[in-house]
C-alpha cells in the first residue's frame, strides 16, 4: 500500500465534509415566509 493511503483518504472525506456542511448551512438561509396577521387580533 502506498505511505500516504490513509491521509489522502482523510484529506478526501474532509473536502467531502466541509461542501457537505457548507450546503446544509446554505439550505436553511433562504427567505423565509411571514404569516400576514391582521391589525385586530378579534378577527
């Protein structure tokens, strides 16, 4: 086996991570929807 198979691999699964990470930040940032409440409360 090669000297460096399992620092590649760790080099590869962190990239992975980190792009993972980043897209799940970036889904929740978007606009987000606001419920239009009336003036009067009683209605």
């Amino acid at each position: 086996m090669a000297d460096n198979y399992l620092e590649r691999h760790r080099e590869e699964y962190e990239q992975k991570k980190a792009m993972w990470l980043k897209k799940k930040k970036n889904y929740h940032t978007g606009p987000r929807r606001t419920i239009e409440r009336p003036e009067d409360e009683a209605l």
